[in-house]
C-alpha cells in the first residue's frame, strides 16, 4: 500500500482562520475526525469538556457533490468547531481515496464480490494514512472519532469492544485497526445510546443537533453505489443460473447484484429465490433458495488480529457476517496471519464474499477479522 510519501495529501488553511494553538503536551492533544454528522461533533464537544486540546479535521474525498440532498458535510463540521472554539483543517486525500477506497471498491464489484468501502476507509486511510499525516504535520498522536464503539485498557492490554448500545454499536467497521494503533484511538460515544448523544447536541445548541443520519456511499453523493461504477462494470449482461448450474435466465450485470439478494433479481420461480453465487469470470449470476444459500462455514482472509492468544484453532467464538447481525457462536478451524476458517453452530444466511468475518470473545471484544472469500 505505501505510507505517506506515497499519495500527494494536502491540509488546507485553517478554517475561519482560527489556527492550531495547542496549550496543552501532546499526552492531551488529539484529532478528531469530523464528518459533520451529529455524533463527530458531539465527540468533539465531550472531548474538550473532558480537557483535551481538539482539533477538528475533515477529509476532503472525491464525491458527487450534485446528487447530495444533504449539502456539505465539511462545512457543518467547520461550523460546529466554530461554535466550540477549536480548529479545524482540511485534509485533500483525494488521491489515496481514488486509489485505495473508490478504486478497490470498484474491482471487488468487478470480481463479483460485495466490498465495505466504510471499512476499507477507516483501516486503509483514517487509521493509517491519514494518522501518519497528522502526526506529521501537528505531531498528534491521538485520533478520536464519531464511531460507537469502545476502547478498553486494562493491566497494560488494549481492546477494542463493543457499544454499551447494541442497536448503535460500530465495532464491525473499526476491526482492522492495527493494535499498535488501537492504544491511541478515543471512542467517547460508547458509553452512550443515540438519543443521548442528540440530546447533548441539542442542549448546546449545535447546528447539526438534528441533522439526519448518513446511510449510503459518500463518494457517491449519498447516493445509488452504481454511481461509482463504470458503465461495462454495471452493465455486461450474462447468464442467470440455478444453483445447480442450469440456465433459467439472463441477469443484467454482476454489479446489479449481491448475494442474499432476493428483490430484482430478474425471475419469478414460484418461490422466494436469493442470490447465492456470482461467478465474475463466467460472468454468471446463480440463484437458490434460502436453504441453498445458507452455510456453516466460512473462510476470510486479508486477516487482522487484535487479540492473539484467543486467535487459535479450537477456540469458541462468536462471529459476525454482516454489520447488522449480533454475533453468532462459532468455532475456529483454522487460524494464521493470513486466513481464517470458522464453523458457526448454525448456519448462516448467505455470507457475501467481499464482506467481513469479525469475531468477538465472550466479553464483546474483538478478537480477529478479514475479508470473507468462501462459504460452504
């Protein structure tokens, strides 16, 4: 991947003029990153109420600027530092963004897989290269984010948990954080439930106390993901099969499908048939029951370990396929530093190549995650 040197990042003139000035050593000095959402801002309000010197910093990405109906993120985050009294900059990531987020995104679909762009984002840029920039620049070594989630220190180790609000927690998309890193990431908002966090907003008056939740792909306007996508990547129509490998019809293209998918698949059989298998070199689409598209076992790789001495073969677990879903008993069969196999106790609906297999202890914290590649 490369580090800094590699991509052409710039931090932009401070906005509203009002410059770093940090009072305090760098032990209470942190950046946080701010989408301009409620939750980045209120993390931004608890952290210098907490005493840390805040500076607030959001990425400037390539996006469809025109199909947003929720205006510019960047702005309300310069606003709401404004009305805290602490700086915010811009960083351009532009080029690593391209390269790293909208580029992997665009040959998972391509591959027949179904990236997460999110966390592709969160591991790949803000806890890495974007960390290294703003060590550079501010000399910053702590980061903090809008995220609900927890950090936990205890007897010298570091573990990154679940949120006290299950209906809210976000670990899924943090997991492949390094654990070097993980040391110094602040989650402030995991102790508390939504509305809270919206109350807190509101009491202070801030500008985005109400702003609506982001639920779609940035880069593509807050918009349909195909935005993003090349015309033959969305288009290339093939042929649509069961999962016995018989022709029954002709599918659209492989980007216009995920597995699980059920609506829009493109054949009426009678009964509900989901997606359970894209082929992207025979560029096929198979459709199956949900009985057929359902497996105990799954395999990951691209591995990342946050707690090694539970990362063995043997050990009970509890995984989790997709972000919405609490995590299910598993056990590990196989367990190195690039592939992982788990056998869950029951079966799981459609694991989707492209996606991510977390595991977590019994103690909600996450042991080890990657990139799912197969089930059966």
């Amino acid at each position: 991947m490369g580090g800094v040197e590699n991509f052409d990042m710039k931090l932009l003139p401070p906005s509203f003029s009002l410059g770093w000035s940090p009072t305090q050593d760098v032990s209470r000095q942190i950046a946080v990153l701010m989408s301009g959402g409620v939750d980045s801002s209120t993390t931004a309000h608890i952290l210098k109420e907490d005493g840390w010197d805040v500076l607030g910093i959001t990425m400037r990405i390539p996006v469809s600027c025109e199909l947003s109906t929720r205006g510019c993120c960047g702005v309300d985050a310069a606003l709401v530092c404004k009305e805290l009294g602490v700086a915010h900059y811009f960083v351009d990531v532009a080029e690593p963004f391209n390269e790293l987020i909208i580029g992997r995104f665009r040959q998972s679909y391509a591959n027949g897989q179904t990236p997460n762009p999110c966390i592709d984002c969160n591991s790949l840029l803000k806890f890495s290269l974007l960390w290294d920039f703003l060590h550079e620049e501010f000399g910053i070594k702590y980061l903090a984010t809008g995220h609900y989630a927890r950090v936990i220190k205890n007897d010298g180790e570091v573990r990154l948990g679940r949120a006290k609000d299950r209906t809210k927690d976000q670990s899924y998309f943090l997991y492949g954080i390094s654990l070097e890193r993980l040391g110094g990431l602040v989650l402030p908002l995991g102790g508390f439930a939504k509305d809270e966090i919206r109350s807190i907003a509101s009491d202070l008056g801030l500008s985005v106390a109400d702003k609506a939740e982001s639920m779609e792909l940035c880069f593509a306007g807050e918009g349909d993901y195909r935005v993003a996508l090349t015309e033959d990547e969305a288009e290339r129509e093939g042929d649509l099969m069961d999962m016995q490998g018989n022709k029954i019809s002709s599918h659209k293209g492989i980007s216009n499908y995920t597995i699980g998918q059920r609506r829009g698949v493109g054949f009426a059989g009678g009964k509900p048939l989901y997606v359970g298998r894209i082929d992207a070199k025979n560029n096929t689409v198979a459709l199956g029951t949900r009985e057929e598209v359902s497996f105990n076992t799954v395999k990951a790789e691209q591995v990342n370990v946050l707690i090694g001495k539970r990362f063995v073969a043997g050990e009970k677990l509890f995984g989790k396929i997709r972000s919405y879903n609490d995590p299910h008993a598993c056990k590990v069969v196989e367990a190195d530093e690039n592939v992982m196999t788990v056998e869950f106790e029951q079966v799981q609906f459609a694991p989707c190549p492209g996606q991510r297999l977390v595991l977590y202890d019994g103690d909600d914290n996450i042991v080890a995650g990657g990139v799912i590649v197969s089930a059966y």
